[in-house]
C-alpha cells in the first residue's frame, strides 16, 4: 500500500488484487449494507411451456388499491398468456368489491379485450376500496362469486393491503366453501372440485414501498412525471431566481423524493426515513441555499415527500419549508404539488415491460401452484423476474412502518434494502456545495493519497454520460483525489485537451443530453505514442472510459499495449453507454432506457395519427446496428405485432405469415392499428421499404401501410431517470474500484504498475448484480464482427418468446431459473 512514510527507492510491483470482493462477505453484520430480514427468492425450475398446455383451469385478474400506470400492461400479459395456456381468463372490475358484488363485474376476457391498453395509465378494469372483503360475510359471497365462474387461480395487482387480504382469502378458503356447502349455496361436486384456492401477487404501487422488489409497476412512470415537472420549472425558476419547493407522493415511503433527488440535482430534500434535525434543520437549509445563491446559482430545487418528518416525528410540509426560505432569506418562493399528476400519464417503457414481464411469470406461477405451495409475489431483482414468498415480503414492509412509528430511522433504511440506503448516501455526497474540507483518512490515522484520475468519451454520444461525468468528478474529489476531464474523447487525448474538473463545472449537467465533454469514434490506434505522452504529462494514474462498443475497444487496444508504453500500465475502467446497449458484459448500457421511451411515444403518436381512419399499418425502422434490443423492448413495450432483428434472420415465409396473422387480427379481433418494427441491420435484403412493399401489395382491400425511419430522434430527448440514476451510481462504483486498484497497484514511489490483465474492466450489471470484468473476459463473449455480445449472452432474447405470444403468434416460452442461494448485489437504479 502506497504510504508517504516508506522510502521513495522501492518500485516493485505489488501483488495485483483479485477483481472481485468475495461473495461470501456480503449480508454480514459488519456489512454497512448488512439487511436484517433477508428475502430469500423461491427456487424455480427451468422449464418449457407450451401453447394450450393448461387447458381448462379458470385464472381471474383484479386491480386493487391505488391505481398505477403499467398496471394495464400486467392485466393484459395476464389475459393473452393465460389464453395461450388454454385457461378461461376473467376480469373482476372494480377490485375486491366488483369479487364481492359478482353478477356483471367477474367477466371473461378474450384476446381483443385487451387490444389497445398498454398505453393508456390507471386501470381500464378499475379499483376500489372494499369494506364489506374486510367482513367474513363478504369473503363468503366473493368464494360463491368465484365458483360459479370456477376461478381457483387469482392474479392480484395491488400494494401490500390488497396482498395481505388475498392471503387471508386464500388461508380461509377452505373453511368459507365448507360453509358454502352447508349452506347449500355450492353443491358437494363444487366443493371437491374447487377445493383450494391460489393466488399470486404484482405489486402496482408508484411510492415503491414494498420490500422484497426493487421496482413496483408505476414508478419509474411517477419519476419520469416528477423529473419533467423539475426540469420544465427549472427554466421559469433561472428567469426569475426562485426557489421551488415540490411536493411528491411517498405518504410512508420516500423513495420518489430521494431519487427525484438525485436525478433532478435538487439541493434539498425532506423524506420519512431520514428525517431533519428538529432544532438544526431550517439553520441546515438556509446555509446550503445562501452558499449556493453565493456561489452564483440562480435557482434552487427542494423536493419534499409528502410524508416527511422531523426527528421527533411531527410533520415537515412545504408550506413550513416556504416559511422558512422567505422570512430568513428573503427569497422569491414557490410551492408546487404534483399531486395525483405523478399516477397520471402513458406509462414509462420500463414499466411496459415490467408490467408484460410480471404478467407472464404471474400465470406460470399459477399454474405451478400446489396446495402446499406458498403464496408469492412476483417481483423484480435486479434484471431478473423471480418469485418470493407473499407474507415475507409484507411482513418486511410492516417491519419498515413500525421501525419509523418507533424512530428507530437506520433501522428503516436497512430495511428499505441496499438499493435504497445507496441511493441516500449518492444524495448525501452529490448535493453538497462544495468538497469536504477534510480528506478522509486511511485505518492507520494518516491521509488517504490522492490520485488523479481521469474521465473521457469513446463513441457516440447518448442520454446519461453527463450524469456519470458529474457522479465521477465529484466522488473523487469527495474521496480526496483529482479529477481530469479528456475532452473530445481519444482525439482530445492525442491534442492534449486535458483539464481538471472542478466540483462547479458540472452544475447542471444532470437533465442535460448529448455529451458535454465531448466524444469522438476515434480510437487509441490512431496514435498510441502520442496518448502515452499526454497521459505521462498530466500524471493519469487511473482511467474510466464512458461510451458503447467503442470505448470497449479503446479499453482493450490500450490494454493489448502495455508491454510496449508503460504508461498505459493503469487501472482502467469501462462504463458501457450507447443506446444499442450492444456492449458486451453487461445487461444494460446507460442510454438505451432513454432511448427506449423515445421509440415508444414516438409508436404511440403514429399509431394515434391513424385514429378514426381506416385501417393501418406502421413499419418503424430502429436503431441499434447489429443489435436488436431496441426494436425486441421496444417492440415489447409498444404491442408490437413482430419486431425484426438480425440475432432472428428472417425469411419470406416469416414475413408472409406475419402479415397473415396481422389480417386475421384486424377482420377478427377488432384491431385496427398494426405496428412491425424493423431493426436497421436486420437484414441486407429485406429492408424497411422492401417490408412496405410487400405489406402494402398483400394488404390490399384490408389496410394501408406506412412506413417511418427514426433515426437520430433516438439519441436525443432529455435523460430518464433510469439513465440519470444508473449512471451516477455505476460512475460512483468506478472511483471506489479504481482507488482499491491504486492501493494494491501502486508501488512506494506512487508509480503505478497495473499489468495484471484484472486492472483492465468493464463495470456492468449482470443479472442480478454489478460486477467489474477483466476485458480479457469479455472478449471471450464478444461478437467483434457484428460489434456487440454473442446471442447466448443476449439475456434479451428469451423475452422475444413474451412478445410473441402477446402478439398472438406461436411460440414456447422458457421460464427463467433461478437458484435462490445465488448473492447478488441487490441494486437497481
């Protein structure tokens, strides 16, 4: 370990580090992110399912409690998969009181019922609160209600009161139809046949306040309404140097406040489970607004959850905040409540698709379903859908209310997950005016050294590299160290285009598109002698390069090279950023959500062009190179009728059949709109105005055909806050990595001498984790000729099967396995 106390004469290299922490190290007490009631997923058995495979058995979907958008997309996956399995699949309108009421509202659902939803927010099914559910009596008309219709398979969409009360529905089944029966109110065949009842939980809540998954479905689109809010009140706030206090939802839960937070660079925020100071608070706020107005701000942004406490537990509102800010300084103020407008809207992509993701996994849940079996939740860690025991996960959730009634806050923090307690402490150290004045110090007493590490750009610009800029300028010099800026990515390396960064320099930069540093496509080859030079003239000791299949190659040309230029001898570090997401070794690049909800309100505007016309077609060409993942999610997230990538080659008797089953759907299942997406390498041959041809030939006398090229409206917009959140987090877990590089690899004199092939990485999310990569790793699943990974590491391609089905077409869909006793990193934006 660098010490300043050693002779400067020692420049040995030291042992090189293991890339990887231990799993076995995590969720222990001593771990700051130790939980204390772990959620163990259930194990679930890898298996093919195919179609009409569950013929006969009766699935009923209601929505309960507070509606959510994306709650439409899990009604809808529930209805066509449960179709495709061959059940009866019904509605229960109106929640448990339409379950409780029966006659008109339990009702069967076909194919087309469905047709036209995924886009719309709330609930077409509708939800209400039921007091009579709450009452025996009531619990004994919805069994009666059920068995007439022979439902014994319930999907619940609904936050944990309505997950709780369908658990004690389920535990008193048996009793409730006995009484039935001896009431003569069912017959003894009934009693028999529908003798246990099963049910599986979604959560559709937009305050994510349910533990056991790291997202609920509404509220990514409750953050993409809060962030357009801020980033559009900004503009009116910098005219006339406001402050702006808003008010978001989270009555028990402040995770919309806190990553709005984070996301929106507001320079406060008021939540539950971290309460303000009661004595300090308003001294606390006034000297942060005061240095920032100082320091030349024009505005300031306070966010507050309308659940939000001091420590001795009375009540923080936004009226008192106003107070506050007005009579000490003066300041021209507004208030704004978003009120109901946050459940409102389209949904979000992601939410699309986690909503048609859960849907699925929620029917095959069903289907596996025993008497014995335990009640579940459908849930999302990580980027995988597992399933986790129902009572676990409200029992937790409760832990949580009463660890808050209690003020027992770092209690509540642990048990909101790592996730969150990671999101709070990005808040702590982004939000502060300026560096601490103290750096931290090593275990012995003495100061950590201070390294000067260095950001730049590789490849073409996207939404969310000015986020990880930000995060990565300011956690290093939070952690004591130099940050640089490379401009102009590898050309600005070669021209020496080479500055610190300040902590001011990236004000702003949060909701800003594009690349503010500058990015180039130019590569290390170009000039290596010349990169060496200008990394030895500044001292780089240490490396992240942002961007897509570029910067994974820049990554790599420098670490092929280190035997002949030492001064690429340096940990270094990729942080995959494109909107293609085809970067090799990880599941998700920082851009391509953004991206993603481009394509999707772009599909709804054209497909809402045609409304009250005749029929129609739409043929939308994506982006993506060789990489089909915007035209598959978008194409899942949009009810696309087929999405067309080059991983699935297709032929002529793919597209004629398509376009058969398109035909079929608009003379029989009341559908007028079609929408075919086309990757824009999908296929030499068969190109976006071939497919226009051909539709509009064979689709004559049954609909017209139009066709649209996206092109760069896909890598603009502003960030969303997926992009916005991930990028400061995953930027922030490269200075922390690159550090611990530099304490292992640098020798006494603080040369560096990183030559183990591990001290070259790619930071990416894997499943279930984030994990740094040695690049010679990746390599082994790279696909170089077509630039993106191998179609076995495309975990992508099993959902093709979901939009398929949904998309009425034939297929066999896979069900994702999963070893419960895998660790995980348990964090997602």
């Amino acid at each position: 370990m660098a010490d300043s106390e050693t002779k400067e004469t020692n420049t040995q290299p030291p042992k090189q580090p293991s890339p990887e922490k231990s799993a076995t190290d995590a969720n222990k007490p001593s771990d700051p992110y130790y939980d204390p009631m772990p959620i163990l997923p259930l194990e679930v058995q890898r298996k093919l399912v195919d179609q009409g495979s569950q013929k006969g058995k009766g699935i009923a979907v209601f929505t309960s409690g507070g509606d959510s958008q994306g709650m439409n997309a899990a009604v809808r996956a529930v209805v066509r998969f449960g179709i495709y399995l061959g059940c009866k699949v019904y509605f229960i309108k109106e929640g448990y009181q339409g379950m409780v009421d029966g006659g008109d509202n339990i009702v069967e659902a076909s194919w087309s019922s469905v047709s036209g939803i995924i886009h719309r927010g709330g609930t077409i099914i509708g939800s209400a609160r039921c007091m009579d559910f709450k009452e025996r009596e009531g619990r004994l008309k919805a069994a009666a209600n059920l068995i007439m219709k022979g439902i014994t398979n319930l999907v619940v969409i609904g936050g944990d009161g309505s997950l709780t009360g369908a658990n004690r529905f389920r535990q008193e089944w048996p009793s409730l139809i006995e009484e039935l029966k001896n009431n003569n109110v069912i017959s003894e065949e009934a009693f028999k046949t529908y003798s246990h009842l099963n049910i599986v939980g979604m959560v559709g809540s937009i305050d994510n306040d349910f533990c056991g998954t790291d997202m609920t479905i509404g509220t990514d689109s409750a953050l993409h309404r809060i962030i357009e809010a801020v980033d559009a009140i900004k503009a009116t706030a910098y005219s006339h140097q406001r402050t702006f206090i808003m008010e978001v939802m989270g009555r028990h839960c402040g995770y919309l406040a806190l990553v709005a937070g984070i996301v929106t660079e507001a320079d406060f925020i008021f939540i539950p489970e971290w309460p303000v100071d009661e004595a300090k608070w308003q001294d606390n706020l006034c000297k942060k607004l005061e240095t920032e107005r100082e320091g030349g701000h024009r505005l300031n942004i306070i966010i507050v959850a309308e659940g939000a406490l001091d420590t001795s537990g009375k009540d923080i509102t936004c009226d008192m905040v106003k107070k506050v800010v007005v009579d000490r300084l003066q300041q021209d103020t507004r208030v704004t409540v978003l009120g109901h407008v946050q459940r409102g809207g389209a949904p979000s992509a992601f939410d699309r698709i986690l909503g048609c993701r859960m849907g699925a996994e929620a029917v095959l849940a069903l289907m596996d379903a025993t008497p014995d079996t335990e009640a579940c939740v459908v849930s999302l860690e990580g980027n995988t859908a597992i399933r986790v025991p129902l009572m676990a996960c409200v029992e937790k959730t409760q832990a949580v209310t009463k660890a808050m009634t209690e003020k027992n806050w770092d209690l509540a923090v642990q048990l909101r997950g790592r996730s969150f307690q990671r999101n709070l402490e990005t808040f702590k150290m982004l939000a502060k005016n300026k560096p601490p004045k103290t750096m931290p110090l090593l275990p012995t007493g003495t100061a950590a050294p201070s390294w000067n590490l260095a950001v730049m750009h590789v490849g073409a610009p996207c939404c969310g590299m000015n986020a990880a800029v930000r995060s990565f300028a300011r956690n290093c010099i939070f952690s004591g160290n130099n940050p640089v800026g490379i401009h102009n990515g590898v050309d600005g390396l070669i021209n020496d285009e080479v500055r610190p960064i300040k902590w001011s320099d990236t004000t702003g930069w949060v909701s800003e598109g594009g690349a503010l540093l500058g990015t180039r496509r130019t590569l290390p080859e170009k000039n290596y002698a010349k990169c060496a030079e200008n990394l030895k003239k500044h001292n780089i000791q240490g490396l992240l390069v942002i961007g897509g299949f570029e910067a994974f190659s820049a990554v790599s040309q420098l670490a092929e090279n280190r035997d002949k230029y030492k001064e690429f001898r340096i940990p270094m570090v990729v942080l995959p950023a494109t909107i293609s997401n085809n970067v090799p070794g990880s599941d998700f690049s920082v851009g391509a959500d953004t991206a993603l909800n481009e394509i999707t309100e772009i599909c709804d505007r054209i497909r809402q062009s045609a409304q009250g016309t005749k029929r129609r077609v739409f043929i939308v060409e994506t982006m993506g190179g060789y990489c089909g993942y915007l035209a598959t999610m978008a194409g899942l997230a949009g009810g696309a009728d087929a999405a067309y990538i080059f991983e699935e080659p297709m032929k002529m008797k793919d597209i004629l059949r398509d376009l058969e089953i398109m035909a079929h759907k608009m003379d029989h299942g009341n559908v007028y709109r079609g929408l075919i997406l086309r990757n824009e390498k999908s296929s030499e041959n068969y190109d976006t105005d071939f497919l226009y041809r051909v539709y509009t030939e064979e689709g004559k006398g049954r609909f017209t055909v139009r066709q649209n090229i996206l092109g760069h409206m896909q890598q603009g917009g502003w960030p969303s806050p997926f992009d916005r959140n991930v990028a400061t987090k995953m930027a922030a877990k490269t200075v922390n990595w690159l550090c611990e590089q530099l304490t292992h690899c640098a020798a006494m004199d603080r040369s560096v001498h990183a030559e183990d092939p591990s001290t070259a990485t790619l930071l990416g999310m894997r499943t279930r984790a984030y994990k740094f990569q040695p690049i010679e790793d990746v390599k082994k699943e790279t696909d170089f000729q077509y630039r993106k990974a191998k179609v076995e590491h495309q975990w992508w391609m099993k959902l093709r099967s979901i939009m398929a089905i949904l998309a009425q077409h034939n297929s066999t869909y896979e069900v994702e396995g999963l070893d419960p006793r895998a660790l995980t990193d348990g964090e997602t934006a």
